[in-house]
C-alpha cells in the first residue's frame, strides 16, 4: 500500500485537456506575435538603403557603383571582434555571397561562419555585397570585372601577405568566382566553392528534379517574360520560390509548425533567418537570361561555350589556383554530382589535372542540407574551420585530384600537438573514377538535356520575335511594381505586418500571455495527438513531392528522350559522343611539352633544400596523400633552413611543383642526381636527412612502400662520394611509380 501511495498521480484527461488547450492557445497568441515582428522586421529591412545580414561591423573599400562601368556590388571589410588576432602576414579571405534571390550577409550571418572562422584564424576577411536594386544595364560580365577590381583593392592593400586571397564563393557566387578565376588567374589565392552548382545537367536518377524544371517549362522563354513583365528586371523571389517549391513539407508546414510547438524557445532563431530568407533582390533581365541560357539550360561553362563581350572563351582549365569543393549528399538544390562531375567534362584522366597544373580538394558531407553549408554552425566549426586553418596546405599540394577527410582530434595517435583544430584534415588522393562512383548521367540523359537546351533556344526565339515586343508595350514600371509587392512571398510577410489592422490586438494579448504563461505538462496525450499529425501532414506533403518529382522525371525522359525529338533539334540520337564536352587544344599540349623539355634540363639543379623537397615528395607519393601534421612539420623545418625562410608562401609552393613535375618527368634520373645536391658534410646530410624523417613521421609511422623508398632516400643522403652517377642498391618495387607512365610522357 505505501509503494501505490507514492506514485504521482495521474491526471484525469479532462485537466489534461484543460492545460493542453490553454497551452495552445497560448502558443497561437505568442505565435501570431512572432509572425507579427517577422513582418515589421521584413518591412524595416527592406526600407534599408543597403540591408544584409551581416554579424559583424564593416568598413566599405570600394563601391561598385563608382567604377567605370558601374554595378551594384560593394566590396567591404569585416572589422575583427575584440577577441580575434589578425596575423597581417597571412592571406586575406574574401567571402562572395550569392545573388540568388536573396540579399547579402550569409556568409557571416553568426559567429560560427565562413568570416568568423576565417578571423579566428587570423585572416584579415573581406567581403563581397550587393545592393537590393541593380544598376541599369548591369551584366554578369561587368559584375565579374569589378570583382577583379575588388581583387586588386584587396591584393594591394597587403603587400607583405604570405600569399594570394583565399576566395570563397557560396552558391551562385561560386560559378561567377571560377568563371572570373579563368579569366584573370593571377589575381587568386585558393579558392573554395561552396554548394555551387558547375555541372547543371548532372545528378541522379529519384533523386535530383530540380534539374528537370527548364525542361519542363519549354526553356527560358519563360526568364524572359518574366523580365518583360518586371520592366525589364527579374524579380529574385521567384527565385527564392523555387527552392520552397524544393521541399513542401517544410515550406507549407513544418518550418511554421516548429515555431508554433517551441514558440518559446524558437522566436529568436526563427526571425533571425527569415531576415535573410526573406530579404529578396532583383537583377536585371540580362543578368538572369546569361544565368539560365548559358548555365542552368544551356550548361556551357564546363564545355568552355561562354565567351566575353571580346571574344575571350571562358575555360576552366586555365585557373591555376587550388580549387576546393564543399558540397553534400543532403543538399537537393546542389547536389555532389552538380558541384563535381564538371571535373569530369574537362579532364579524361588525373594525369592530365596534373600536366595542366591543377589542384582539385572535394570534400563531400553526407547529410547537410544546402543552406547548412553556409549557416550551420556544426559546418563552420568543422569543415569551414579546417579550410581556413589549413589554406596553405592546400596551396603547397601538388598537382592531382584530392578528397579531404576530417577525423576527429582525439583519434590522433601521432603528434596530436601538430593539429590546429578539433579535427585532424588529411587530403587523399582520388582517381576521376571516385568522383564517378557518386553516380552520374549516361549518355542518353545528356541527350536528353542537350535536347532540352535546343528546345529552349527555338522557344525564346519564338518568344522575342512574336510576343515579346506586345509585352514590352503593355508593361509600365509602375505595373511592374505592383506585381512584385503582389508576390506571394511578399505578400506572407506583409499579410502580419503592421498594416494590418486585424492583428492590432496581438502584442498586448502577447504580453499577458508571457505574464501568465502555462506550458503543458511533457506527457500530455494531446500533444503526443498534436505531434502524430503533425508527422501524418509532413508524410502526407511528402508523398506528394515524390510523386511530383517521380512524374517530372518521367515527363522529362519521355519527351526529351524521343529520337525523333532529338533529330528534328539537330541532337544525332545515334552518336556516340557527348552532345557536351570541354574541346581539347594543341596549344596546351605544346605548352606541357615545352615545360617539360625546361624541367629536364632542371633536374640537376639545386642544393639541400631541393634535395629535401624531392625526397619528401618522393616518399609522400607513395601514402597518396597529405596530413595537416605533416605540413606543421614542414613549417617546423622551413623556419629552421634558411635558404626555405628567404622563400614565401608563394615561391615555396613554385619549388614544391617544380620538383614534383621533375621526378614525374623522370623519376630515376631525379633520384640519381640527389647525392650531388647534398652538401658534403656528412653531418649536415644527416641532420637533414632527421629533420626529413621528422616531417614524414609526423602524421604517423612510415610503413610498406613509405618506409621502402625512405631506406632509399636515406642510402641516397648517406653516399659520400662525387657526385652525379653514384647510384644507391636499386630498388625492387616502387608501387606508387607504376601507374605514372602517362605523366612522364607530357609533364
């Protein structure tokens, strides 16, 4: 009897519907006062001459406005908080936010973000906006040449820096920074895409519709009546509406529904984000047909098709700076097919990213979401923090195709003291059949899309020839006006703002609610009831997205996929050849062969520090990859050699390449000529030969073929006699030189 007695009592289902209902109530009073702000918010926002989003205080450098052929973009710097150090001798990062449908300031929208991990690391950040309205006449190419402008400010502002900006372009940014990287590659340091969208055709069969809509649509005949009917501009929230249209579960209930069941907890952060989502922009009608014609329809920026207004092709093999990928498996706006299988239509084999010069790092998270790889704080923390701590390991990586995996710190069995972060970064090196192996198209989706892109160019023309001249004389910018403030997604803000006389009542009915607030108890059953159909509404919702997503597929497929389709829109339905691939240039193989006639004559050149590159590249090629350790080391032994202390970043990284290139183009009589390189000291050859083993051991033992070529490394550095021609006991195998036949041959 004294066990029964104490239990807690049950309470009768009566009370607990009592205390639910006054609870939900509340909720609703509490949630219409959010729903309240987030309008006032929206409207005092978007009254901002130059509204973003911002967590930090800036300085303006240079308006775009001013330039000779004017934009809407600004370049500003990010005033460092109390509580980070700027090194004025390390490179500077440039965020670039995207413009695609929303304003400016993701990048550093909180402290855990691009710009915030980029000055804990010391970096002096940057970064590049826009204004809400663009300047008439504005295209993509002058916004590409005042960001070169931009470069420039920046690249002259610190002359001492230890190296060229670091250049992070989020989204839509992310093309226009590559697109402006071929053009003018001197002005970039490494340079990370993030979430950006490359190869438009690509993705995976179920999986990615986005890629279908154009298709579907009939092409950009659709952009341009847009245009017309803005007079003349694009109105950005359709942009923003299509990616709503991504995911209706969340747009249509959850994200509102999360609000509404923590509506005490969730207020802060919910507003906070939909001061972006809901900042919308314009471009002009220019800008946005480039955007669909050339990129999202057309897909030619890998094909090297997109040329300048003076002739110049756009190719993507001319950037020279380290490339890295950030993109997802959770991310159905850009998925990892999108971000990477460009690499793909540019290159047929690794070997030829290493003759052309080019460092490529892909990292691939499994679950983020696309606006998570710019505003997650567990992303900042982890890959953005590895990025910008590790920046100049990345620089120094020799040429080839690299996956970078992050693993946790306290897994370090090594040298953990040599890890700057929470995570240890370790870059691996990757075959173009690793980038395949994340699923792809065949060559009758390509097809299929080529069609489609063919289709688009006969409807616009039809559209510009016909109907186009009509709309242009029926609009007014004053009607123009009016449709966009009639936007659906404007008018969910303005609906609970201030104008609205039917909400008068919300905010003091708010404040008694706070004054009295009365959550239900965790084990209500009517909210465990509100939570089931909550889950039954999103399934509901979700089933419609599949089956939506699986009918456009198949509509996608049927008409595009039809050979007569393909015929009549001058797509060969027979060939064997993809309807879209990078053209190939004699010039480039003359220039890799020239370059590779100058290192030969190079490979005896030099003194202990060459000696010391080659032989860590040597023994490194055969882990097939780079560990942040090892790099701490290296900077360890390059304070410590003075010959490497007179070198920065930048010509370091030259003699890495350099000598990387010399033992591809022949590595025997590369490794032959190290003896005379060597000083004569056996002691000083020693002593080196230590601090080597130190950097190699750095990120762990040396094993198997490692440990194999350093015993010959070391045979190498213990010869104390003359010179070239004195050869080391050859080695057996040297596994990792195998499969490099093809490099030597070209570079």
């Amino acid at each position: 009897m004294s066990k029964l007695s104490s239990l807690p009592a049950l309470p009768m289902p009566g009370n607990a519907l009592t205390e639910y209902s006054v609870d939900a109530w509340q909720r609703w009073v509490l949630f219409l006062d959010v729903m309240r702000r987030r309008g006032e918010q929206y409207e005092e926002h978007a009254a901002r001459s130059a509204p973003h989003v911002l967590d930090y205080e800036a300085e303006l450098i240079l308006d775009g406005r001013t330039l000779k052929e004017p934009v809407n973009y600004a370049l500003v710097r990010i005033i460092p908080p109390a509580d980070c150090t700027i090194d004025p001798l390390k490179r500077p990062f440039i965020v670039v936010d995207p413009r695609a449908g929303h304003g400016p300031g993701i990048g550093g929208f909180k402290a855990d973000s691009e710009i915030g991990v980029a000055m804990k690391a010391g970096h002096t950040c940057y970064f590049v906006g826009f204004l809400p309205e663009p300047v008439p006449g504005q295209t993509i190419e002058k916004v590409l040449y005042a960001e070169a402008q931009f470069l420039e400010t920046v690249i002259s502002r610190h002359p001492e820096a230890d190296g060229k900006p670091c250049v992070i372009g989020n989204c839509q940014a992310g093309w226009a920074v590559m697109m402006l990287a071929a053009l003018r590659p001197e002005l970039f340091g490494p340079i990370i895409i993030a979430g950006s969208p490359l190869a438009y055709w690509a993705g995976v069969h179920g999986q990615n519709p986005m890629r279908y809509s154009g298709g579907l649509l009939g092409g950009s005949w659709l952009t341009a009546l847009v245009s017309d009917l803005g007079a003349g501009k694009f109105d950005g929230a359709w942009l923003v509406q299509n990616f709503e249209n991504q995911n209706p579960a969340n747009t249509l209930w959850t994200k509102q529904y999360n609000l509404y069941a923590k509506v005490d907890t969730e207020a802060e952060r919910y507003l906070g984000f939909e001061r972006w989502w809901g900042g919308h922009v314009t471009l002009t009608a220019d800008e946005m047909q480039f955007i669909v014609d050339d990129l999202f329809v057309g897909n030619k920026l890998a094909a090297g098709e997109i040329r300048t207004s003076d002739g110049m092709a756009i190719d993507l093999r001319t950037i020279r700076s380290p490339i890295v990928v950030f993109c997802s498996k959770g991310d159905n706006i850009t998925p990892p097919q999108q971000a990477l299988d460009w690499i793909l239509d540019i290159y047929d084999s690794v070997d030829e990213i290493r003759a052309l010069g080019q460092t490529i790092v892909y990292v691939v998270h499994e679950s983020v979401g696309h606006l998570g790889i710019f505003v997650s704080a567990g992303v900042a923390r982890k890959e953005h923090d590895e990025f910008a701590s590790n920046i100049d390991l990345i620089d120094v990586l020799p040429p080839g195709l690299y996956e970078a995996v992050l693993e946790p710190k306290a897994d370090a069995l090594d040298h953990p003291e040599l890890v700057t972060g929470e995570w240890i970064m370790r870059c691996e090196a990757r075959t173009l059949d690793d980038i395949r192996a994340l699923g792809g198209n065949d060559l009758d989706d390509e097809k299929r899309f080529a069609a489609a892109a063919q289709l688009s160019e006969v409807n616009l023309a039809l559209y510009r020839a016909f109907a186009q001249p009509w709309v242009r004389a029926a609009v007014t910018p004053s009607s123009a006006e009016t449709m966009r403030r009639l936007h659906p997604l404007r008018l969910g803000y303005e609906i609970f703002g201030p104008s609205n006389p039917f909400l008068d009542w919300v905010p003091q009915a708010a404040e008694r609610v706070r004054a009295d607030r009365r959550p239900t108890w965790t084990d209500n059953p009517f909210s465990a009831l509100q939570e089931q159909v909550s889950g039954q509404i999103v399934e509901g919702l979700e089933s419609w997205r599949k089956m939506t997503e699986r009918l456009a597929e198949q509509t996608f497929g049927a008409i595009y996929g039809s050979s007569a389709l393909q015929a009549a829109l001058g797509v060969d339905p027979k060939s064997n050849l993809p309807p879209r691939k990078a053209p190939k240039s004699k010039l480039i193989n003359a220039l890799v062969e020239a370059r590779t006639a100058a290192l030969k004559e190079r490979i005896s050149v030099g003194g202990l520090l060459e000696a010391l590159v080659r032989s860590l590249l040597f023994v490194g090629m055969a882990r097939g990859g780079a560990d942040e350790r090892g790099f701490q080391a290296i900077r360890v032994l390059r304070r410590g050699h003075r010959d490497a202390r007179q070198l920065n970043l930048s010509e370091f990284k030259a003699l890495v390449r350099d000598q990387y290139y010399i033992l591809l183009v022949d590595e025997a009589a590369a490794l032959a000529a190290i003896p005379a390189m060597l000083p004569n000291e056996l002691e000083q050859r020693q002593a080196a030969l230590q601090s080597l083993r130190g950097v190699l051991e750095a990120s762990g033992a040396l094993t198997e073929a490692a440990a194999e070529r350093f015993a010959y490394v070391t045979e190498l550095f213990s010869l104390d006699k003359g010179r070239v021609g004195v050869k080391p006991t050859p080695m057996a195998v040297r596994p990792a030189a195998r499969n490099r036949g093809a490099v030597r041959s070209r570079l």
